[in-house]
C-alpha cells in the first residue's frame, strides 16, 4: 500500500515540471498559431478604415466581456463542485435563477444590442455628395473594377482597387454568375454580391497601406483563389494613379513586346480580353490595358513579374482549377514567353 503511494507521489513529482515545460511550449505555439491574425494586410483586427475601426472595438468589446462571464461561470462550477455548505433555501434559489438566469442575461444582452444599434447608422451612412464611386462586379473568380472619371467615362480593370486616403468610397457591387461577397477586412465589413441586384458598401480608409481584399462566400471550385490587392494612398498618387489608367495603353516597344502583341492577336486573346488603344475588345475577362502596372495576376494568385505570367499563360488550368481561360501551354515557349513581355510592357 505504502509503496503504491510512493510511487504515485513519484509519477505527480515527475509529471509536474513535465506539465510545466510543454505549458510553456503550448503557449508558444499558440501565439505563433494565432497572433498573426491580429495584424497583417488581411486583419480585421487591424483595422485601416472607418468601420474595420468601429468593428474591432465591438469585438474586442464582446471578447473581453465573454472573457468575463466564462471566468465568472468557471467560477460558480468551482464553488458548486467543492462547496460544502448547506443547500440554499428555496428562497435564496430563486434569487440566484431571477439574478443569474434572468435580469443578468436580459441587462447584458440589451446593452450590447444598443451598443450594435448605436454604431449601424454610421455603417450605413450614405457617403457625401460628390464622393468616388466604383462598381464591382464578381466573376468566377476575378473581380471587374470600373472606376468613372471626371466626364463620366469608365475606366476598367481588374482585381486591384486604389483608394485615396480619408475619403469615403461608394462600391457598387454586382454578380456576373453565383453569389460572391466582397471583404476587405482591414477596412470594413462585407457584403454579397448577388446575381440580379445590385447592393452599395461605403468604406473610409484611415490609413494609407497595402492590403487584401477576398471573396468571402464559397462560389465554386477556385474561390479559394479569388482576391485583390488594395491599395490606399495619398490623395496625388491616387489621381496620378487613375490618370494613368485613363490612358489607352502604349504600343509595345521591345522587340518581344511587339512580337508578343502579334501571337496575342493571332491567338485569339482579344476575343476575351480587352486592351484600350488596340483591336483587342474582348469582354469576358480582364481588361488588360495596364496589366504589368498591377501588383499581382489571377486574383491576387501570383506575383506580377514575366515568370510567373508565362507560366500562368502556359498552366492556367492547373493553377486556378476550371477557371474560363483555357491552358496556352501548347504554344512554343519562345511565344509564351513573348506574350509575357508584352503584357508585362502594359504599365
Ligand atoms: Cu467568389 Cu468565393
């Protein structure tokens, strides 16, 4: 008997700075789970805008009062399990079940749902008069931005919005196919994006940065693969920015830019594809007037550089799975990568 104590002593002995050491390790690993979604480019915890700044304070607000009432709860178990007091009177009861079960929860919930009510109408707020507008509509699985310029023209491009810094936006969000929704966590809340209607999303940027954007509603296969890069900037980069985009795009000057702008007509790419100031007038996909001036290519997949193109053109299949673009990869290399160049020579 006695030695089967001892040794349980033992095993406690042992297992307590054991217990202690992984403490330490679960701990580590944790936050290096978990930290990293506070910050970063796609965080709503994070927030750069208006309302990411408005919804943080009411998770954050909402977390720490769970946190409270978990550790109060824990408590109650505690004091259930190993107090050895007298039952309480059926009188003493009734308190704690109107005190616990009814007036806490009825005050606690009410104060929360005015809390939310109260910050709804600066969510909703229409923007003011004069404001940016931009419209865009989801495809399977890229996104259709159209900015409008002074005049009232339209200037398209695709899966990457710039925003000037302290003004509010107006997105006009549409679907081309299934349901989509639009979110760009560091500034905002989300909204669908639903074939046949049309709904409005207003966002402030408060600061200037480099952000994501993602469709957060399943819509097929790649909706995994359906972001955007967001960019917030200073009020003059904007302008000069979206000038640029105006602009009809400049006639290839390399050598493989000009040959790359032949196989691309020869191959049929403007029946799809869109390039301002040249004969290519698809509509189906990208607009691609600017397309090497944009940070990244196929929604936010890859890299914008002539490498990762050229084997986006020759793989599309694989990368981005039954996406409308065909595989070019039958082309000879030496086309591909022609292509590319000219592409890429589209600033
Ligand atoms: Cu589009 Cu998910």
């Amino acid at each position: 008997m006695e030695s089967a104590v001892n040794a349980a002593i033992a095993r406690q002995t042992i297992r307590a700075p054991l217990f202690r050491a992984h403490l330490g390790s679960v701990l580590i690993v944790a936050s290096a789970i978990f930290l990293p979604g506070c910050s970063g480019i796609q965080s709503a915890l994070d927030p750069a805008g208006r309302a990411a700044e408005d919804i943080a304070e009411l998770f954050w607000g909402m977390t720490i009062g769970a946190g409270i009432i978990w550790a109060l709860m824990v408590a109650l178990v505690g004091y259930a399990i190993y107090s050895r007091r007298e039952p309480h009177t059926p009188r003493q009861a009734s308190w704690l079940i109107i005190g616990g079960g009814v007036a806490f929860p009825t005050v606690t919930l009410s104060a929360l749902l005015i809390y939310g009510l109260a910050l709804l109408p600066e969510l909703i707020a229409p923007p003011p008069e004069g404001s940016l507008k931009i419209a865009v509509k989801s495809h399977q699985w890229w996104w259709r931005v159209t900015y409008f310029g002074p005049t009232g023209e339209t200037i398209e491009l695709a899966n990457e919005i710039r925003l000037p810094v302290g003004e509010a936006v107006e997105f006009e969000l549409e679907s081309a196919d299934v349901i989509h929704s639009f979110w760009i966590p560091s500034l905002g809340g989300k909204v669908d994006m639903i074939p046949g209607r049309k709904t409005r999303l207003v966002l402030v940027p408060t600061r200037t940065g480099l952000y994501r954007g993602v469709c957060a509603e399943f819509c097929g296969t790649s909706h995994a693969i359906m972001s955007f890069d967001v960019i917030v900037s200073e009020k003059q980069d904007f302008t000069r920015w979206l000038n640029a985009q105006s602009t009809p795009a400049a006639a290839p000057a390399s050598e493989q830019a000009i040959l790359g702008a032949q196989l691309f007509q020869a191959n049929g790419c403007g029946a799809c594809h869109a390039i301002r100031g040249t004969d290519a007038r698809g509509v189906i996909g990208p607009d691609l007037t600017h397309a090497g001036s944009r940070r990244s290519i196929a929604a936010g997949a890859m890299k914008n550089d002539p490498q990762q193109m050229k084997h986006w053109l020759s793989k599309t299949q694989h990368l981005k799975p039954g996406v409308h673009m065909p595989s070019y990869g039958m082309l000879p290399p030496e086309h591909l990568t022609a292509i590319a160049a000219y592409l890429e020579s589209l600033q």
